[in-house]
C-alpha cells in the first residue's frame, strides 16, 4: 500500500466554507472487500465533515481491532489516527479527549469490538458523557477471523456458515439509551440519504454520540438468512423520522409537507429538525426511544433515525470541572506549583 | 531477669483489631517521637478487612538513624485477644508486656523473662468516659497516654499533637487530651519505674519530614506536570491518585477555580491504562498508579505503548502475589513482570525508589525519562514504601528546571521542514524519532499511530524487512535508555571485599543496617544500590569487580538476580539470593543472619 496519493485537485471541484474540496476530507485507498458496507460509511464521514467545514487536522480518528477499526486510515487523511487495542477504543479516546478538549473526536467500533470484547469500555464511556462521536459498524459478524457470528448478530439469523446464531441479539442503541448516552442514533450503511444527516448531528452534539450503523459484510454475512444483509436491512427498515442537521450560521429554509416537526437545538446553537411520520415519537425522552425499538422489534422492523437526544447534560470535562484551555497545551508555569509551595506543603508532614 | 534498659533505641508493636481506630492512635505515638527529635520508622502490618481481624503497628525508635526493619520487638501494646498469645510468647527476652487487664490472663501466659505491664483499660474507659461510642476509640488514646509515662516522653508532644490535630475542631480534642491524662496519670500510680526503655528530646531530626511514599509519588507527578490520570482502585495504590486529587485541589487550579487536571476512576486497569495512553499520545503528561493484578491486566495496552512508542508513566505500589495473595503486605515481586510486561519482545524501563525522597524525584523525573524516550516508564515502588510513613530530609524542586518532553514537532518546525517527515525516521541514530501532536499543523505532520506493524511513515506493513528495522531501532532506544536512568549507589567497604551485595527499593535501610552488624563482625561487604533498569555498565562493571555476591529482595524466586543474569550475562552461582517474603518488610537481623549462614558454609578466603 502506498503512503502517498496525487495531491493533484481539479479546479472546479466544489469547495467547502473553509475552502476545502471533498478530496482533502479523503484518506488512503481502502483494502475492505469490494462492497463492503463500511465503505459507506467512510464515505458518509468524509461528506459530513466535508459539508459541515471541519479542519480536517482538528480531528483525532480513533478505533479498536477488526474490519471496521481499520477504517480510519480511509478517511480524513491530514487527521492524526490511532488504531489502539481490540476493544480499547473507548478509554484511549477518552484519555486523548481529556488532553485536549478542543479536538473533535471520531471514534470507529465494530460489533465484536463494541459488544463483546470492548463492552465494558463501551458503557462505561457512555456514561461518561464523553464528547465524542462514536460510530459502530455493525455487521453481526468477525470478518477478519472469517466470518463467525457476533453479540449482534440476532437469533436465527446464520450468515455464510450456515448455522443459525442461538443466543439473543445485543440492541447497542437500546443499551446506551438505558446507560444514559446523550445521542443514540442508527443508520444503515446503504442509506446515505440518512446517514449523512444523522452522523452530522452527532458531531455537532456535545457529549456522547452513539450511531450505530448497520453495515453487511459482503462476504460472509449477506445470506438469504442473515438478518445483515443489504436486502433484509432494506425490507426491514423503518425510520423515526427524516432527520435534518442545520449548522449554527445556516438560517432555516427546509420545508414540510406533511408530519409534525420537532427540533432539538445544540450547545453549539446549531439544530437537528426531525421530520416525523408518527407525532409520538418524542427523542428527548429515553422511554420512548427504548418501547420503540422494542416494538418494531417484536414486528421484526429495525428502527432508524436518532433514536434519543439529550442536550442537558454535562460531558465528561464539565463533569471533572476541567479547564478551558486544552491540558496539553499547559506550561510548566501553570502546572508546576513551585519551590517555595513544596516546602509550604512539607509543614503538614512534622 | 535482666530487663532491656535502653534510651532511644527500641522497637514496640501494637496488636490491635482493625477498624478500632488503632491507627490514629498509634500514629500518634509515632508521630509525638518524630516530634521529639528522634528517628523513627512506622510499619503498618494490616489486614485485608474493614473491621474485626488482627492489625499490628510497629514502631522502630532509632537515635542512631536506622529506618529499615530490626527484626524482633521490645515491647508490646497487646489489645488484640485473638493474638494475645503469640504477641506474648513472640517478644524478646528482657521486654514489656503491656496488656489490658480487665481480664486476667489465663494460665499460657507463665514467661519469666519479660515485664508485665497490666492495665484495666475496657474498665477504665467503661468508668470514666460517658459516650459509649467514644469508648473503643479514646481506649487507644488512654494508652498513648500509659506510654507516655512509661516511657519517659514528654508529655506536651502528645497534647500539642492532638491540638493540632483538631486544630479545625477544638471541641473534639477534650475528650482525646483528658483519655491520656487519664493512661497517663494510671501509668504513674501503678507502674512507677517499671519501664527502663524511653525516649528522650534529640537533636538527630532537623528540617525533616514524616511522609509516605505515595503521597511523595503523587508530589512528584503534580511537580512533573502530569495532568491526566486514569486509575482503578486497587491497595496499596489507591492513595497515590488520592494524594495527587488533592494536591492538584489545592495548588493546580486556574483564576475560576478549575482544574488542571483530568483524573478519571476507570471501569478496570485495562481502561485505567488506555486512558493514560489516550492523553500520553496527545501529548499531555499522563500516568496510571496500580499493583500487581492491575500489571496483569494492564499487559495489554503496555505491549501497545511500548510498539507504538507512548510516553505513559505507569506507578506500580506492590503487594505480595501472585494472584491476590496477601493484597495488603508488601513485596518486591513484579520486577520480572514489569521489566518484561507484554506479550512479543517488549522491555520497559523501570525505576527504583528507597524512600519517599526518591518517590518524588523519580516520579518527576519519569515523566522526562518516559518523554524523551518515548516508552512506558514503571515506578517500582511497593506498599512498604508506599504506605508507611518514613522520616526523610524534604525534597527540593529546581524552579529553574524544565520539563524534557522530547523529540516533538511543532506547528512552525513542520512548516519550515522540506523533507518528507516519518513519525518512525530515525534521524538522529538514536532510535528515537520525531513525533507530532494531534491537531498542530493543516497539512503536515499527521500519522496513523497503531500497535501493527508499521514502516517508517507509520504506515501498515507486513514487509518482513520494515518489521525488523523497526524492532531493531527499538533495541537501539533501549540502549539510550541506559544513559537516562538513575545510575546505581555504589558503596565500597573500605577493606578488601570479595563478595559484594545487590539490593534496591525498600531492602535499602535493612540491608545497610545489617552490613553494618557485618562489618562489626569482621564481615566487609561492598554494596550496590540498584535505581534503575536498563542496567548502565556500572553494575556490570561492580558485578565483575567481586567474587560472588548476594542478592537481596523481597520475593521467593530472587527476580532481580534472574534479571541480572539474563541482561548482563552471569554466571548462575555468582549471584546468591537472599530473599525475604512473608510479606513483611525486610529486616536488618534477617539479613545478616542469612549473609552469616551463607558465608558460613563457605570456605574461609571468600567465594569457592
């Protein structure tokens, strides 16, 4: 694999607020299989930073092991990366997020990754409230182990191998609801439509951001009977709403037919809008979110959309009361309490 | 009978229950010497419990400085009836047993050759203090304050200790100054001239402190510039991100009051870990504090940082293993664990201190030695050290010293750089190469950190050629390594010695305690501190430089000498292992006795 690629840009590609084309969102080239849907998804990050005029080296990439943590070299080529351990992600995201504030962090799980072996960092990072976008690439199987089922995966569902899973499926968006994540959302990698949207949301809400996007694994996990296959997800799919991100300086002009509406402003002052077919889905309460996942799973839907957004609580920094200045931008000045305070100190020790 | 007679120079152990509020008290006596001028050396010998099991606390008084562990006890405060008998049946020839009375001994207790010092304490307490919840408590006072007499003090120490103590709730010390007027007034009408140990005013203490070593630790990381800390409670450790809490509370605060520092209680030391290397790799000075399990666990993400070449500090406070062995006693058994922690070919530096003086200094110095390395640096301390309190001169901190944090690029060096940049280029032959913080510069300088394989550019590669390379530099760093760490203390015994001794951490004061006995015997012994791992040519050259040597360490299998072998190349019975490890702190008499026994059996001239 080359380091490298042309830096040759087209003049008239279109050029982002911060003069920026899509290209210079872009990484190296992918070594996912042809069709994969993690693809997808890399390409719908590099569209949202990409529309949304994010300095692309104010970004730190972070992901655990498998398929999906390979990812971020794909994306976002001038961002600093970290490819840490299987299952880590979540703690080195936050130890970075506590060294500098001011980055914004996009974390990349995959469902072996998240589920089992990282599910202790996952729900503990979510009920941090760390500020971070963390996206899992939910396929329901290990794909470079060859194919075996995940803690997703549902039951009965058999991918390549053939052997229906027998355990029961972990709902990650239903999970995080209950441990008090303050963004849950789901998307599905064939529907950039949507993701696009929802994954803007995420970045422009402070705090944690879930968006769990169902992703099939073209080689061993897009059966006839495997319940992560493009062609079920698109039979399946039900959406709480058609979501619509408006950044803060954008004035709004989106129109709607039909529905009811609901908005939910950022800290930031930027707004989601919801565009919702079912008026009583209501995202900021979390009772909802969780009765309406489990309905649509009992009729064998799976939901869609932002599934709970809570804007009042406080992310990990303002929990600690850290702060403003990033703490790795601090000098021994300000750390250092000084010759003359050591020996104040020592007083309490005769 | 002939009854020890000595002045500032005796050991007393308290047998308490835990959880009695033993501690306070028996701090107190400690404390009230160290007042009063004269060295002393608390050990808390304790349980793994919160209330109910034996305690004991044992206080060495020493005019002449000795802060290691004698060996054996003088006098005994008994108020434990679980350990009633073997206290008793374990004090020396010549000592005091003080004991509460209230109930009689029973017909074990027949020793000719020891004092008894009987006091009806639970009745004294039952008589005189009204608040019965108070009574379990002030019954440990009253008898600080029967020491007192007994033991010649002066008794203002005790009563301007408790006053300072309460200083912020003057209210609670009446009670506590009237419970040892009370132990003392009873020690004066009963046991006039009993006690022929005292402690007498001195002058062997200046400016210095009574400090544990953890709290030292965590100074020493405030004063280092560490700012993000993630950790997971585990003993001994616990109290080193606790002190660093409150330190960074009262001297790291910006103009509104908020912190300059990010400590977060993890979910396990894998995360406690992760975080630390989280904030390590974006550049802000970030540690972890833990024990042995917490190693174990923490293997994981050390194999990362070391591959990946993050600057983590990591503090190991030690306990007696393996599993969860003896958590809250001490050893020095994870040297091999640590020196070789995680899987592949890794080793990482690691950092011996003796005392609380070294804690602070190593644990600042780490952060510059992890930083221009770009490594894991491990603090050996252990829960001896860490938990108790010892007497040391205070630490200075250089106002004029800089924090070394290494080959890092700034956003204007990137800028002016015409050459391609590599995260893994080694320019300068070092092995130590370039790296770049999250965020600095639009177009340059960002990388793909990863604990793959990679090539010089930090790309993945599984080029067989690229994969060497990169391992071999990171021999070449090691070897760098050795220029950084603390170089060991070598002391020569001033006559033609053939064997030497090799100790480090807290076998310190023990050991030169005990070489002292030696030399007084006729035994000289050259002696090497060790301070820190990669080993400098130094101990080699100390090694080659004797016949055969003794290595001294708190663990059964004798760790430190198999890492010495296995680095430097020994012939196997050079090293002699003395080991101690009942969980205990090494004692000077232990190893003189096991020095003795050794050379006993070996031809006179010195090593067969």
């Amino acid at each position: 694999m080359n380091s490298k690629r042309p830096v040759f840009r087209h003049p008239d590609l279109p050029k982002n607020n911060l003069g920026y084309t899509r290209r210079d969102y872009e990484g190296l080239d992918s070594t996912l299989c042809a069709g994969c849907g993690h693809d997808s998804i890399s390409n719908s990050i590099i569209q949202a930073c990409f529309e949304l005029s994010i300095e692309p080296h104010r970004v730190a990439k972070l992901s655990g092991i498998g398929c999906s943590s390979k990812t971020p070299a794909y994306f976002l080529g001038r961002s600093h990366g970290f490819n840490s351990v299987h299952g880590r992600m979540p703690s080195v995201a936050t130890g970075a997020n506590m060294a500098n504030k001011d980055l914004l962090y996009i974390g990349v799980s995959g469902d072996g990754d998240t589920a089992s072996i990282g599910m202790g960092q996952f729900v503990h990072v979510a009920r941090r409230n760390l500020n971070m976008v963390y996206i899992v690439m939910n396929n329901g199987c290990y794909g470079l182990t060859k194919g075996q089922d995940s803690a997703t995966a549902d039951k009965g569902s058999s991918s390549r191998k053939g052997q229906p899973n027998p355990f029961e499926a972990i709902d990650l968006c239903e999970m995080a609801v209950q441990l008090g994540a303050s963004f849950v959302a789901r998307g599905f990698s064939g529907d950039k439509e949507q993701l696009v949207p929802l994954l803007k949301a995420a970045i422009g809400h402070k705090g944690f951001a879930l968006v769990d996007v169902i992703s099939p694994c073209v080689t061993f996990n897009n059966t006839q009977t495997s319940t992560k296959s493009y062609h079920w997800i698109r039979d399946h799919m039900e959406a709480t709403a058609t979501v619509d991100f408006i950044p803060q300086q954008k004035e709004i002009t989106a129109q709607y037919e039909q529905g009811a509406t609901q908005s939910v402003s950022l800290h930031d002052g930027s707004a989601i809008h919801l565009h919702k077919s079912d008026n009583s889905f209501d995202v900021t309460k979390k009772r909802v979110a969780v009765n309406a996942l489990e309905h649509h799973r009992e009729k064998g839907q799976i939901l869609t959309g932002i599934l709970h957004v809570n804007e009042t609580l406080k992310d990990t920094h303002d929990i600690l009361e850290t702060t403003d200045k990033p703490l790795n931008t601090l000098t021994k000045k300000e750390l250092c309490p000084g010759n003359q305070t050591l020996q104040k100190i020592f007083e309490n020790y005769r | 009978m002939k009854n020890l007679k000595r002045i500032n120079d005796f050991v007393i152990r308290f047998a308490n229950v835990n959880g009695s509020g033993s501690a306070s008290a028996n701090n107190l006596f400690a404390k009230a010497v160290f007042r009063l001028g004269v060295p002393v050396s608390p050990k808390n010998i304790f349980p793994s419990n919160i209330q109910g099991l034996p305690t004991w606390y044992e206080v060495r008084v020493s005019e002449q400085g000795y802060q290691g562990r004698r060996g054996g006890y003088d006098f005994i405060v008994a108020v434990n009836g679980q350990t009633l008998e073997k206290d008793y049946d374990d004090l020396l020839p010549g000592g005091y047993f003080f004991y509460d009375s209230t109930r009689a001994l029973s017909g074990h207790y027949k020793r000719k050759d020891i004092t008894l010092l009987g006091m009806p304490l639970t009745d004294i307490c039952n008589r005189e203090i009204e608040n019965p919840k108070l009574r379990p408590l002030l019954k440990n006072i009253i008898y600080v304050g029967a020491l007192a007499h007994l033991l010649d003090m002066d008794f203002s120490v005790l009563t301007d200790s408790i006053a300072k103590q309460f200083s912020k709730k003057p209210k609670l010390a009446v009670p506590n100054i009237r419970a040892l007027e009370l132990g003392f007034k009873y020690a004066s009408d009963h046991f006039p001239g009993a006690c022929k140990l005292s402690v007498k005013r001195s002058n062997k203490l200046s400016t210095h402190i009574l400090m544990d070593g953890n709290s030292a630790t965590a100074l020493g990381a405030v004063y280092g510039g560490a700012t993000v800390a993630g950790w997971y409670p585990i003993t001994p450790s616990t109290s080193v991100i606790e002190a660093f809490d409150k330190f960074t509370r009262q001297h790291r605060l910006d103009e509104s009051g908020k912190r300059k520092a990010a400590i977060i209680q993890a979910e396990d030391e894998l995360a406690a870990l992760g975080i630390a290397v989280g904030g390590a790799w974006n550049g802000a000075r970030s540690f972890t504090a833990t024990s042995g399990p917490g190693i174990s666990l923490m293997n994981e993400l050390l194999g990362l940082a070391y591959f990946a070449e993050i600057p983590v500090v990591v503090v190991n406070v030690q306990r007696a293993g393996p599993s969860t062995g003896m958590p809250t006693r001490t050893q020095q058994s994870d040297t091999l664990a640590c020196a070789y922690a995680s899987h592949g070919d890794t080793k990482h530096v690691l950092l011996f201190p003796c005392d609380p003086k070294e804690c602070f200094e190593m644990a600042g110095d780490s952060f510059d030695i992890a930083e221009t390395l770009q490594t894991p640096v491990i603090l050996m301390s252990d829960l001896d050290l860490g938990m108790n309190d010892h007497v040391c001169l205070p630490m200075e901190w250089d106002d004029k010293r800089n924090y070394r944090r290494g080959k890092v690029l700034d956003k204007d060096q990137l800028e002016s750089m015409t050459e391609d940049w590599g995260r893994y280029l080694d320019r300068d032959g070092d092995g130590i190469c370039y790296r770049t913080y999250p965020g600095t510069h639009p177009e340059k300088g960002a990388y793909f950190t990863r604990g793959s394989s990679h090539d010089e550019y930090a790309v993945y590669t599984e080029d067989t050629d690229a994969y060497k390379r990169c391992m071999e530099r990171l021999s070449r760093k090691w070897v760098t390594a050795r220029t950084l760490v603390p170089a060991p203390r070598i002391k020569r015994s001033g006559k033609p010695a053939t064997w030497g001794a090799i100790f480090f951490g807290t076998s310190t004061y023990a050991t030169y305690e005990a070489i002292e006995m030696l030399d007084k015997k006729g035994i000289a012994l050259d002696t090497m501190r060790l301070r820190g791992f990669p080993f400098q040519d130094e101990v080699l050259e100390f090694i080659d430089q004797h016949k055969k040597l003794f290595v001294i360490e708190q663990n059964r299998d004798g760790q430190m000498r198999t890492l010495l072998i296995n680095e430097l190349g020994i012939v196997l019975n050079k090293l002699v292992s003395v080991t101690h490890i009942d969980g205990t702190p090494i004692d000077a008499r232990y190893i003189s006795q096991s020095i003795e026994a050794v050379l006993a059996k070996t031809p006179k001239g010195g090593a067969a």
